[in-house]
C-alpha cells in the first residue's frame, strides 16, 4: 500500500486530528476533545438517544435466492426448496411462535433468532444495476439518497462516529458500491484494514502513548480553564491505562486474523469498525446463492445458504464477545429475490423476481417473527400487502398495499435503529413501519 493511499485510509477511519483514534484510546467522546470549552458548556455530547443502533447492512447485486428457504415460503407446497438434506425444512422458534425454514436457519443460537424478523416484500425491479435504486426504496427516500445514508446521517450525532456516512467493506461489485447525498463512498477491503492497523507499531500499537497525551493535555487545559464539575463530567469518560491496553491488544488480535476478504472476514473487520466508532453503518456482502439461473439441483444456492446462515452466527459470537450484542442490528436486502414456483421450472436454478424478496432483519431493537407472506400472481408467487400492525399478510390488501413493501421495510429498519419517526415520515414519502417488527422499548 502506498503512503498516499494509507493517509487516505487514516483520514477516513480517524478523521481530522485522528480525533477516533485519540477518542478511541481515551474513551473521551470526539466532541470533547475537538473542543474542550463548547463540548463542556454545553453538558452533553450528543441528543439522548439510547435508541441508537449500529447497522450492519448486507446487500447484493446478485439477487440472491434468500427469499426462497425462509419462514414464510414452506406453507405453499408448490414452492421449490433445495432437496439437499443440508436444506430440509425444521422448526424453529421466533420468539415464542414456531415456524418452519431451511434447516441452517434452525441452528442459530435461540438468542438471536429471538431477533430475527424475515420480511416479506417487493422490491419492484428485475435488473442487477438497479441495487443502488433499490437502495433509495425506488426513489421513495428525500433527494433519492440511500437508506443506509439517511441512516447513517441521523445516527452519526448521537454515535458519536467519526464520520456521517456509510462504509462499505468489500471486495464487491461495483454496483455495489454506496453513495451519500450522491456522493460515491469508497469500498474498503477486510485486508487493507488489516494491513494498514494489524501492525503492532501502527496507529492501534500506540494507543496507551495516544491516551497519556490527550489526557495530559485535558488536565493542564483544567487547570486553567476548568472547574470540578467539568473535571467530574470527564473523569465518566476516561479509561485507564489497562483499558486502554485491553482495546489495543484485542484490536489487535482480530485484525491479525484477517488474511482474505471472505464474508467471514467482512464481519470481523466490519465488528472493529464498530469499536472504533468510525461510522454508523457498515455494508457488507454475504452471499446466498448469487445469480443461480443455472443451478443443478440447486447445490450452489445449498452450500451458500449453509455458509451464509454460519457467518450470521459467527456475527452473534464476534457481537457478543465485543459487548456490542445490543448496539449492532443486521439487515440484509438485495436487488430482488428469485423464482419460486415449481411450475417456473425451478429445479435446476431460479430466475430473478421483483415481486417477493424477504429482508432479514437481527437486532435487540427487533420482534423475532415474520412479516408478510406469499399470494399466488400469475405463474409464480408475489409479496402480500400487509397490516402495519400485526405484520400479517392481507390476500385482500392491507394498510400497507404491496407497492408500499419496500418503503415499509425502510421506516421499520430506520425505527429499529433509532431515528425519529416523524423524521421517517418526512423522508421517506410512503408505507408505515410495522409495529410487530419492533420489540417493546424496555
């Protein structure tokens, strides 16, 4: 890696001042340490928002078949499913209520399926490019920007993130990519961020020398500016030396282990990321049987599924070990789902299907279950509209009719991860959140 595209890579993951890095090593919010005197006179570093999420977004130019072996497609016999026995279909439980998925689903730990929500939906198009239109809900969201940027830009504030955008992690596709208020974001690869901080002499490496300057910086701006009531205000913040210690050699440790840029490796970088607050949402790609047209007794769509329902239960293992179980939510939402039917000749591989694609949603913030279902249109199935308050399937047509499936998706995720529903409303122009995708705040 050349030196300029390094300083590129620092600015990003730090910013200015490498204010994460310094935050990160002192455990004193950026705001502070940007300005000391505005940060405290004000008292308080961010809106109250205990609400606020992370998000972990995946998506796929691909059209991955993950709409056709979850809750929700095994009450309609005519749909296909792999014959795989790796794929059978199992019971298993979403809070409380039993339902039936392809067997990898099953084997998630009972605590995150207990957050797992599958949404069934449209996304209205049937073109691999079109991912980045899927991504504005079709133009629903204000300015056409990305969901993931409306997001990102109303979680960063209370976050405390370095920076207002979104991350992508990749290798992926360039249709893949992201923008916010239509700029493009750079892609960022699992091993570049391992090989620009994995470095025992590198920025990580130096965290405790990184936390005894700010804080000796902090203490003399004190004594000349401050009072007992700032210095107690701080003290809440700051770590010690041994804290500070523990982050870097945990840090360090995960970062090691990055030699690819395998799903696998996207969740260990994209789970760092969250410890160093660059940004509040971080997009991934795990696949789950790509662009599978032809797919002999659907063997591809088989053995992506089992390793991409493994990667999400490697998620819950890195989550919980890093303490971020309830401050991280999981999306996953790709360009259109695939064929369903039997009679679609769906045997040997599937075609792509705009009208149904299932969203999964995985979050302390979420109700584990499953919202929507499947009506039979013309020789396939489609997407129902929806009750925004059950989440049932209504053949007859919900409050939420099926063209409004998407937005719907967008104002549940976007609740989910603590933005302001009114703010919802405003930007994206149609379709409700679902209530019964929401878990009680407690």
């Amino acid at each position: 890696m050349d030196a300029s595209r390094r300083r590129f890579l620092t600015r990003t993951l730090f910013g200015a001042g490498l204010l994460g890095l310094r935050s990160l090593a002192t455990g004193i919010p950026l705001s502070i340490l940007a300005n000391p005197r505005r940060a405290l006179a004000a008292g308080t570093t961010c809106p109250s928002n205990p609400a606020a999420q992370y998000i972990l977004f995946s998506s796929s130019s691909s059209g991955d078949p993950v709409n056709a072996n979850v809750p929700g497609t095994y009450e309609i016999p005519d749909i296909s499913h792999p014959p795989d026995p790796a794929m059978a279909p199992t019971q298993l439980m979403l809070a409380g209520k039993q339902h039936t998925a392809a067997a990898p689903w099953a084997r998630l730990p009972q605590a995150m399926l207990d957050r797992t929500c599958f949404f069934h939906h449209g996304t209205y198009t049937v073109v691999h490019p079109d991912l980045g239109e899927v991504m504005t809900l079709q133009g629903l969201v204000s300015h056409r920007d990305m969901l993931v940027s409306l997001i990102a830009s109303q979680l960063a504030g209370c976050l405390g993130t370095v920076q207002r955008e979104p991350l992508a992690l990749g290798p992926r596709d360039a249709s893949e990519a992201l923008t916010a208020q239509g700029r493009p974001q750079p892609i960022l690869s699992p091993t570049a961020l391992a090989g620009l901080l994995a470095s025992p002499t590198g920025p990580l490496g130096q965290i405790q020398k990184i936390r005894d300057a700010d804080l000796d910086r902090l203490n003399a701006w004190y004594k000349q500016n401050g009072n007992s009531a700032q210095r107690a205000f701080i003290d809440r913040y700051a770590i010690s030396q041994q804290q500070a210690r523990n982050i870097s050699a945990s840090l360090l440790g995960t970062l090691a282990a990055i030699k690819d840029n395998s799903p696998d490796s996207q969740v260990a970088a994209a789970v760092v990321l969250f410890r160093m607050n660059v940004s509040p949402v971080v997009s991934i790609h795990i696949p789950f049987g790509g662009d599978n047209h032809t797919d002999t007794l659907l063997a591809n769509e088989t053995k992506q599924t089992v390793a991409g329902v493994a990667t999400l239960g490697n998620l819950w293992t890195q989550l919980n070990s890093a303490g971020l179980q309830d401050k991280v939510t999981f999306a996953m939402m790709n360009v259109f789902g695939r064929t369903l039917s039997a009679k679609a000749g769906n045997t040997n591989g599937r075609d792509h299907h705009g009208n149904h694609h299932v969203t999964v949603l995985i979050g302390k913030p979420v109700l584990g279950g499953v919202v929507g279902g499947l009506e039979a249109y013309k020789n396939d199935y489609r997407a129902m509209s929806l009750d925004s308050q059950s989440g049932a399937g209504i053949p007859a047509g919900g409050d939420i009719p099926f063209s409004e499936t998407l937005a719907s998706v967008g104002k549940t995720l976007g609740a989910a991860s603590g933005v302001d529903r009114a703010f919802l409303d405003q930007n994206i122009r149609t379709g409700k959140a679902v209530a019964a995708a929401l878990a009680p705040i407690v």
